[in-house]
C-alpha cells in the first residue's frame, strides 16, 4: 500500500513541473495573466456609433469622451477587458470594427 502511495506522490512530483511551465508559457503567449499586470486602456479615434454597443458587449468600458473640435472628431477611452493585453484587445475590437483606428500604446506610471 505504501508503496504505490509514494509511486503516485513521485509521479505528481515529476508531472508538476511540466504543467506549470506549460501554463506559463501558454500565458505569456496570450499575453494575459502574467504579462499584463494592470488592466489597459485603448484611445479610439472618430468611432462610428455602433462601438459603445460593440465595447460593451466585449467587456470593454467606456471611461472618457473627449471632443477634438479642431479636427472635427472624438477620441473615446475605453478600459481593456481583464485577461487582455492592449495589443489583443485592439485585435479583438479590429475583428468587430475593421474601419477603427485604436491606439493600445503601453506606459509607465510613475508614483
């Protein structure tokens, strides 16, 4: 009995490291949980109507709304979804709206 306790505990040993490097790497490649720390923000130039619907649907939330009157045109902020990165989260918007023009630059907040 003991011995197929400890055959089972050594598998696990053995297996464990496996399964977590497999599931750092397959994090780090979706650029999720460990490579975006805080969640995001996307700035969405001259939007058509139908993004409000669209973000909202995907998860994102609409934080500011800003007039460019010089230009004639908007600039909407829009939180990133948790487990998205910028990058993956314009794509996603893309996909819905191909006509947008999103900006997902990153920066460091200095405190």
């Amino acid at each position: 009995m003991k011995s197929i306790t400890l055959r089972i505990i050594a598998m696990s040993l053995t297996i464990l490291p496996f399964v977590l490097a497999g599931w750092i790497f397959t994090s780090w490649l979706a650029g999720s949980a460990l490579a975006a720390v805080e969640r995001g923000e996307l700035v969405v130039i001259d939007p058509p109507q139908k993004i409000y619907e669209i973000s909202h649907r995907l998860g994102f939330k609409v934080i500011k709304t800003t007039a460019l009157m010089a230009l004639d045109m908007e600039a909407v902020s829009l939180r990133i979804p948790k487990g998205h990165h910028p990058k993956s989260a314009a794509i996603l918007l893309r996909n819905y709206v191909p006509e947008l023009v999103v900006d997902g630059s990153s920066f460091n907040r200095k405190h």
